[in-house]
C-alpha cells in the first residue's frame, strides 16, 4: 500500500509511541508522523498505515477506555459488549496501544 499524507500510523516495533498521522512524507523515503502531539521522523518502510484507524487496533489495546479482548473476522469484543466494524469506525474516540499501556502501568512489587 503506498503511504499518504493524512493516513492513520504507528510506528514498527514502536507502538509505545501510539496511533498517530502521517504528516508528510519526504523525497529520500522518510514520514513524519505525529504521534499525540510528538513529530517523529522515521523511514517509510517502518511505518504500519491504513486510512481506517480500525485497521491498526489489537487485541490488548484500549478503545474508548475498554479493554479489546478479541477481533473475529468483522466483530471486535471490547469490555463486554461486540461491536461490528462500521458502527465501531464511527464511534471511536480513544485508543491507547496495550504497548503504551504496559509503558506507562506503575507496578508494584517490582
């Protein structure tokens, strides 16, 4: 798939860093991609896209402060309720990757 200015992203091996924008792609094959307000300049080849920001959701991230507990086929199991793809495209306003989730936990006992 080529990248496009305006694409949903994150970043290879990165999703600590969490959903972001590609906000320009430069002549010698790099994006910047803003990611929550932070501009990162990396190559396009390690840079996961889609133009629907459902496309980059896993089980273990949060969506709407809900834990994604399974994706099966066009249904996505969030807290206790499924939702289809399209009702949940348009509904979504907060992903946290489960990366960014481990990140940032404070454990206790550790």
């Amino acid at each position: 798939m080529k990248l496009e200015v305006g694409m949903y992203c994150y970043i290879k091996n990165f999703r600590e860093y969490g959903i972001g924008i590609i906000d320009c792609i430069l002549d010698n094959n790099l994006c910047v991609i803003d990611c929550q307000h932070n501009a990162h300049t990396v190559s396009c080849d390690n840079v996961i896209a889609s133009h629907n920001i459902i496309d980059l959701i896993e089980v273990g991230d949060y969506v709407n402060g809900e834990l994604v507990s399974d994706i099966t086929g066009e249904y996505f199991r969030i807290g206790d309720v499924s939702h289809n793809k399209p009702w949940l495209s348009n509904n979504i306003k907060t992903i946290l990757t489960h990366e960014q989730f481990e990140n940032n936990c404070f454990r206790i006992g550790d």
